[in-house]
C-alpha cells in the first residue's frame, strides 16, 4: 500500500525510492546532454549512487537513456497540472492532471512503449518496490489532496489508485489498441473515468474504521 493513514501522501520510504529513481535519470539526462552516451555505473557515479542499486532500477542502459528522454519533456506538462489556483475543487484539479498527461502520452507514446516493454516482466526491484516506480502518484496525490480529512483514508487510497489506473500511457493503449478508439475518444473516455471515480469515493459516509484496513 502506498498511502500512509492522514491522506494520500507516500510513506518516508517510498518517498525516499522515488527520489532515487529520479537522481539517476537526472543524471543520465546530464550526461546525455553533454554529449555522452553513459553506462548504468556512470550514472550512478555521476548521481553519488551505488551502482548496486542504480541496477536494481534500471537494469539496462537502455532503459534509463529512454526515461531520461522522457523526463526532459515533463516540465511543461506539469506546469498545465499546476496551473490552475489552490482552491480549486478537485474534480477540476483532476481533470487538469488528466488533460495534461493524456498530451504528454500522445507527444512520447513511442518512449512509454518502450518503457513498458522494458518494465513489464520485470520482478518488484526490491521489496516493496513496484517494477517501474513513475510520477504518476506523485501527479495523483496532490490532485485529490483536498480530500485528505473529508474521505476516509481507505476510501482515499482507492481513489488515488483508481485514477492511476485510467490515465496515462497504458489506459491508452488499452481504449486505443482494444478498443479501437480516437485520441479525442480516449480523452473523453479517461475525463469521464477519472470524474465517475472521484463521484463514487466521495459520496460514501466516512467511515473511521476503513482506516485501520490500511494497517492490517
């Protein structure tokens, strides 16, 4: 379970896995953009890293030369995710991050395919850690945030892992590959998922004892 009891914010340790998986692409864009074509050990000395664990996220220096292409076109889309005020109700934060992502996976389709196709039989890194850790929650969780105290945190958990699972590169390829649909259609179709999610997790009484599933 990735969302602690309070809300939907990471757990300590969790938190601290995504800042290693960050530092390394970071590092692996740095090199790339001085023009070298780095192995997994040099972006892990670059990143102050030990190598060991630099390959147990990224095993291939394929891998994290895609991701770390990928990662330098993020910055404008989650400027779009950010955009609007702080009091904005959550279903409009929401569709905000849902836009936003659904051009960031049209604009790189190509390197999330790859990214998956790299990450899809993998085993969990390590305990605990999923096969390929995104920003993707990190996306989610500020968006419903304001719900943090008016859920319940079961209730809480469920909806940030729901909206996961609608947005993003693999809800496309699901309504694009199966089900055959435009890219206007599989914006429509992840808008409407994404406001039917947040409508079921909020009209449920509160319920305290929820909470304690997420201790069990």
């Amino acid at each position: 379970m990735c969302v602690k009891k309070g809300g939907a914010g990471v757990a300590s340790g969790d938190g601290q896995k995504r800042r290693t998986r960050r530092a390394l692409v970071e590092a692996a864009g740095r090199l790339l953009t001085e023009g070298a074509n780095p192995s997994v050990a040099e972006v892990a000395d670059a990143a102050e890293i030990s190598r060991r664990t630099a390959y147990r996220y990224f095993p291939s220096a394929e891998q994290l030369v895609v991701e770390a292409a990928l990662e330098a076109t993020r910055h404008g889309r989650e400027l779009s995710i950010d955009a609007g005020g702080s009091g904005d109700p959550v279903t409009a934060r929401v569709d905000r991050l849902v836009v936003a992502l659904h051009t960031m996976t049209g604009e790189n389709e190509g390197l999330l395919r790859q990214i998956i196709r790299h990450t899809v039989t993998r085993d969990p890194i390590e305990p605990g850690v999923p096969p390929r850790p995104s920003r993707r929650l990190e996306y989610v969780e500020p968006a419903v945030a304001p719900l943090d105290g008016r859920i319940d945190d079961a209730a809480l958990a469920r909806l940030t892992h729901g909206l996961a699972a609608v947005i993003g590169i693999e809800s496309t390829i699901v309504l694009r590959d199966i089900c055959g649909l435009g890219p206007d259609e599989v914006l429509e179709i992840q808008r409407w998922s994404a406001q039917a999610l947040i409508t079921a997790a909020t009209s449920q009484p509160r319920d305290d004892r929820a909470d304690e599933l997420l201790q069990t």
